[in-house]
C-alpha cells in the first residue's frame, strides 16, 4: 500500500478569473489517474488531496485582509472540492473509493477520519482519499499525507505535483 499526496496543482483552476471555464491542469491530472487506474490492480492506493489550485491559505490571509484561521479554513475545504472531483473521475474509471474528511463534515459522501472506517474501507478494496487536510489551522496536506501514511501502518508515501507524475 502507499499513500499518494497530489498537489492542487494538479488540478484544474475550474474557473478563470473571468468565470469562464478553464481546465488549466487538466491533463496532468488526467494522466495521474489514468496511472492510479493501471497500478490499482497490483497496489493498493490512498490518496491526500490538496487545494492550492483553488486557494492557498497561508499565502492568501494577508493579501485579502482575512484572518490565518479562515484563510486555513477556505484552504481545508478547496480540499473538499478537489476530493469530490478526484471521486466522481476515478469512480467513472471503475475505481472503488471512500472519501473522509479531515474536518467534521455532516454529509452523506463524507466520511470523517477514524481509524476503523478507513480500515474498512481498505479491507473492502476501496480506494481512500483524504480531504480537509487534519482538520487543523497551520497543518499543510502533506504533512496530513505523512499522518495518514502513518496511521495506515508506517506505509511508502508518494508525491505527485505539476512537474512530476507517478514512477511505473
């Protein structure tokens, strides 16, 4: 098993600054799925998703005038969003998943972050992916990926961003 952080880089900015539709990062994610759905028969993998495509919370407080808190908040949810899509694209690729959250989420495609949920998960062949980081202000994704890499059994952790996809 190995714990795969992705970048939000890989992900698309789904919306230009004008509203329009912009699939800018697209194919980098495209093709890191298209890997997952290759290895997934020999390997099982977890995913942390990050949001930096669509806020950087840390970079971003002080430019808009709002407090670390919120900003982190906004970062931890642009997660939510990236998971969502991650979701719906592997599963239209045949690929079982369970998404959790780092943070309290009510909702029925959120499943919060515990370890004999995730664990069912894994015995059950299901792909995990990991949105809202830990939950946690302050706490980046990939420190949540090194956590959960932890928590899943002290497993290899991977890393995949704009400029780097998956080793064969």
């Amino acid at each position: 098993a190995v714990v795969l952080k992705l970048s939000g880089e890989v992900f698309p900015r789904y919306v230009d600054n004008v509203g329009s539709s912009a699939l800018q990062g697209g194919s980098v994610l495209s093709s890191i799925i298209e890997q997952i759905v290759q290895l997934r028969p020999t390997l099982t993998l977890h995913v942390v998703v990050g949001g930096g495509n669509l806020f950087r919370g840390a970079q971003q407080a002080p430019r808009l005038g709002i407090s670390r808190e919120s900003a982190d908040l906004a970062g931890m949810f642009a997660t939510i969003v990236n998971g969502l899509v991650l979701r719906d694209l592997l599963e239209a690729r045949g690929v079982k998943t369970a998404l959790f959250s780092g943070l309290a989420i009510k909702h029925a495609l959120l499943e919060e972050v515990h370890p004999t949920s995730f664990a069912s998960a894994q015995e059950h062949g299901f792909t995990c992916i990991f949105v809202g980081g830990l939950g946690i202000g302050g706490i980046s994704t990939d420190t949540a990926a090194v956590t959960y890499a932890v928590k899943l059994g002290k497993i290899p952790m991977w890393k995949a961003n704009s400029m780097v996809l998956l080793a064969r």
